[in-house]
C-alpha cells in the first residue's frame, strides 16, 4: 500500500475528526427517526414507509460508483464537507418551508431522495479519509473509537427525537440537525490538518474518464482474491441478516407484547452493546489477525441470531441484543481496517464505494424475501435457520487463506 505522511499532531486530528463527525451524525439521525415517526403518527401508511425506506437507500446506490471516483480524485476532506453542507441546506430548505405551512409529506421524500444522495458521497470520502489522519498501527483502535461514538449516536439519537416530537413541531428538529452540521463542518474545516495523498496524477475529464476510473477499480478487485472474498461475503452477511434487522421488532410484539418500552428496550440495549464492542476493540485491538476478530464475531453473532429464535424471557432476549451488538462492532471495526491498511491510497474511494453499493444492494435483497415469509412462517423458525446458515458460513469465512494472509497486518 502507498504510504500517506501523517500530520505530527494526528491524535488532534483524529479527536477533531470524531467530534466533528459525530456532531454531524447525531443531527442526521434526529432527523431521520423525527421524520419516520413523524409519517407513522400523521400518515399511518406502510406503503410511505417503506418509500421513505427507499427514499432513503437506492439513491446511495446510484451515486456510490461517480462517488468513489471523486474521492480517489479529490480532496476528501473537502469532499467529506461539501456533502455534509448540502446535506445541512436541503433540511434548512425544508425547515424554512414547514415553518412557512409548507408540510407536505411529498417534501419530506424528496428531501430524503437529497440526504441520501450526500451520504453516499460523503461514506467512502470518510473512509478513504481516514488512513489519511491515522498511522496504520493506530486503524484498528480508531475505528473501534468510531464504532463507539456511532453506537453512542444510534443510543442517544431516537431518544432525544422522542422527546423532542413531544414538545416541539418536527421543524425545530431540522434546525437542530442544521446547527449540529454546521458546528460539525466547522471543526473539521478549520481543526482537521491532512496531508494530501502522493502521486495524485491529473485526470481527465468526460464521462469516459469516469467509467475508465471505475473500470480501474473493478480491475483492482478482480485482481486481489482476498478482496472479492470479503465482498462476497460482505453480501451474503448483508442478505441473511435481514431477518435480524427487520422482524425482531415485529418478533417481540407478537412474543413479549406490544408495549413501546420493548421496542425501545432493543434497540437501546444493541446500541449500548455496540457502543461496549466499540470500546473493547479500541482498547484491545482484536486478534493480531484481523480476520480472526472478524470470524468469531461473526460466528458469535450467528449464534446470537438462533438464541433470538428460542430465548422465551424478554429480560434474557435484551442481553443476547447487547451480545449481538458487542460482536457487530468487533465484526466492522477489523474489517475496515483490513481494507484501509490492504487497498491503496489513490485506489480507496472507489473500493469503498463499492461496499456501499453492495451493502445498499443486498440488504433490500434479504428485506424483499424474508419480509414476505414473516407473514407466513414463524419469525423464530426463519431467525434460526439464517442463524444456522451465517455459523456455517462464519466457519467457511475462517477457512479462506487468501482473507487470513490479508488478515496479518
């Protein structure tokens, strides 16, 4: 890999990158539960939902590729700006309307259609970025600190945008989520110090040079067997949890009962287990090879996902949540790593790009054939058999050389 000259002061940067980054996130999420909330109380549609849910991933999809391209061409950290800024103006747009009587639902998606777009450009700018602002024996430990204050986000965010929806109109929210960016781009602006990336060579223009640029990178994946193995399994990862991250809730309304607090109660013990996995990888590291934290965090999750389908206390199904929140964050944290520290510098935008697209792909893919069948089998049967097939899976994922060499880092 290219080596990339550090700042001296990184730890600075890498503390102001956090903060700015989590800022920023925290304002997103707000909105993100104040506006689903928000149509499930005034519409009481799933047909809207699932829009909105759509709304909120394809266009992601789409712009991924020309965004991996700009990150390998741009400055990331500007690039990271600029999308969190247009993020910040379309909700000031939308704000200012509702404020002026302006609510109607149909702005709201074409808002999520804007916000989606901003964070498919700004999620493999971060990425890339980050090897950037990190020595590369410091990658596992950041991103366990990341893992963190994101977990920290998922756990403060949907009850700080309950409480809110019960006092204040949702056009307040906005203007939260646009003074938190705001203070978020400032500090990465004027705090974050990067060095630009060596050997940089001027581009061509066109649409060509776009496609060629991205040829270039699917070349590049073609050629590192340990690279397609991890996608491939990233998608297959992606597809069969769907169950985990879609009828769970569903599952305790129909087995425990349909009191909010359970709902909640999930969702807050799996952010707090993320947030403790975040922590752990952080301090610890994980295993020398990476790929060994990932393969028994995956095993460990898989064996998380067959308990939800037979644990019959609710108190003991929030600690198997925390559990499976714990070994999520130990799964992402080593394999960001991998492929920060494996892939070259001028190379990472597009890679990571084509993560994006395979996570925004695969999991409407599992959403699409486990959604129906939650009608018509068990939610338990189905959390069992994908559980049983992510162990064997986790157990082949143990046994591809070509990802344990790549795991030595």
């Amino acid at each position: 890999m290219q080596k990339v000259e550090l700042m001296p002061n990184w730890k600075r940067n890498a503390a102001f990158f956090i903060a700015g980054q989590f800022l920023s996130m925290f304002g997103s999420m707000l909105v993100s539960y104040a506006v689903t909330w928000h149509i499930t109380l005034q519409e009481k549609s799933g047909g809207l939902i699932a829009l909105f849910t759509c709304a909120a991933m394809v266009p992601m999809v789409f712009i991924s590729p020309f965004a991996g391209v700009w990150a390998d061409r741009y400055n990331r950290k500007i690039l990271v700006n600029i999308s969190d800024a247009s993020i910040a103006v379309i909700t000031l747009v939308v704000a200012i309307l509702f404020v002026s009587g302006v609510q109607s639902v149909w702005v709201l998606l074409v808002a999520a259609i804007v916000r989606s777009v901003g964070q498919g450009v700004q999620q493999p700018a971060v990425n890339a970025l980050i090897p950037q602002i990190v020595p590369e024996d410091q990658l596992a430990r950041f991103n366990g600190i990341q893992s963190t204050a994101q977990s920290l986000t998922m756990f403060a965010a949907p009850m700080a945008a309950g409480a809110l929806l019960t006092f204040v109109p949702i056009e307040y929210i906005f203007f939260i989520d646009v003074i938190t960016a705001a203070i978020g781009i400032s500090t990465i602006f004027f705090f974050v110090k990067v060095r630009g990336i060596p050997d940089l060579q001027e581009h061509k223009t066109g649409i060509k040079a776009y496609y060629d640029e991205m040829a270039a990178g699917v070349r590049f994946i073609r050629s590192q067997a340990w690279l397609k193995t991890l996608l491939v399994f990233t998608a297959i990862f992606c597809v069969l949890v769907a169950p985990v991250v879609m009828l769970i809730p569903l599952q305790v309304a129909r087995k425990f009962g349909e009191d909010v607090w359970r709902l909640t109660g999930i969702e807050v013990a799996f952010s707090v287990g993320m947030m403790v996995g975040g922590i752990l990888i952080s301090v610890w590291g994980g295993f020398k090879n990476k790929v060994h934290t990932m393969a028994v965090s995956w095993i460990l999750f898989s064996v998380a996902t067959v308990l939800f389908g037979v644990i019959p206390n609710f108190w003991v199904y929030l600690g198997v949540m925390s559990f499976c929140g714990i070994t999520m964050a130990m799964y992402n944290a080593p394999s960001t790593t991998v492929m920060q520290t494996k892939i070259p510098a001028n190379m990472m935008g597009r890679i990571f790009s084509v993560l994006a697209m395979i996570n925004g792909l695969a999991m409407p893919v599992g959403i699409a054939v486990f959604g129906p069948l939650g009608d018509v089998v068990k939610i338990e049967i189905l959390l069992i058999i994908t559980g049983v097939l992510l162990v064997v899976s986790g157990f082949v994922l143990w046994q591809r050389k070509e990802l344990m060499q790549a795991g030595n880092i």
